[in-house]
C-alpha cells in the first residue's frame, strides 16, 4: 500500500470507527478509549476533538448497532465501532485491496494486504505484503478499511497503525 503510515499511541483502546469529514470529504477515524472518545484526523494523525466524559448510556458501543455518538465535525451522526465489543471494518476496496487478519502463532495476529483480491498467491512483496503484527502493540482489537479505500486503519488496546495512500 503505497503511501504513508503512522502509530498513534491510545492507552485503553475499546474500538474505532470511521467517518467522512463532511466539508472535506477526508477520512476521520474515531476512537472510543477507557479515557473516553477521540476523533482524528487520518491524513496527519492529528486529534482535533476530544470527548473525556461521554454520557455512559452511549459510552461504549455495545448497543444494537455498535455505534456511538459522533464527537466534532461528527457530532450529530452515529459512528459504527469495530473492536472489543464486534463489529467489523471494510475488508476490501472497491480497487481489488483486500486484508487478512490470521493468527499462525496465537494469541498474536497478523494483517496481510493483498491487491489480487486476497489469494496472497506467489511471493510476498509481488501481490501481497505481511503489513503487521501486534507483537509489542497490545491486544488487537480490529482491522480494515475506511469506505473511501484510502485508509487502513489497524487498532490494538495500545494504538492505532494507519496507513494512506
């Protein structure tokens, strides 16, 4: 995945959700965290809303919907979360990107993005590439992408690992 990539450290990380900046149309990603909910953005790491006291009603998004409130630009809207309560990210782009979480050495996973559509066939760096392991991150929470295609984000109870293009 051609591009840049960058960790940003959150300790208690519960889960994280994606959202579309709505007068810029870029990639958010909210974090929902022990400490409360964050809001980034993807294109520099940067947080730019912060909520350290959410209503505990919608706290954690263990509803019907796995979803929380939206914070900043957000706010107004239901954020759907993937992590330690479920849920799920994207796994494919609409451009034939695909990943696979595995884990050949439990409890540790592993994120492999592969653009042949997942068949992770021939050698590794031809059509598909190991991308992460969360060996030294904490507990892996979950991984994929933001409905545009141009974030993969990769969450574990300590970080968050995104990588643009």
């Amino acid at each position: 995945m051609a591009g840049r990539w960058s960790c940003v450290p959150f300790g208690g990380l519960l889960g994280v959700g994606f959202g579309e900046h709505p007068e810029t149309g870029e990639d958010l990603l909210m974090v929902v965290s022990g400490d409360g909910f964050g809001l980034l953005e993807v294109a520099t790491g940067t947080k730019i809303a912060r909520d350290r006291d959410p209503d505990s009603e919608v706290s954690t998004p263990d509803g019907p919907d796995l979803a929380c409130p939206g914070i900043g630009v957000l706010a107004g809207s239901r954020v759907r979360i993937a992590g330690l309560f479920g849920g799920g990210l994207h796994t494919t782009t609409e451009d034939g990107r695909t990943i696979d979480v595995v884990s050949p050495e439990w409890p540790h996973h592993r994120v492999i993005l592969s653009a042949d559509g997942g068949r992770n066939s021939g050698e590794p760096g031809n059509t598909w590439w190991h991308v992460f392991s969360d060996e030294g991150h904490g507990e892996f929470r979950a991984a994929g992408f933001s409905p545009t295609g141009r974030t993969l984000a990769i969450a574990t109870a300590s970080d968050v690992t995104l990588f643009m293009r």
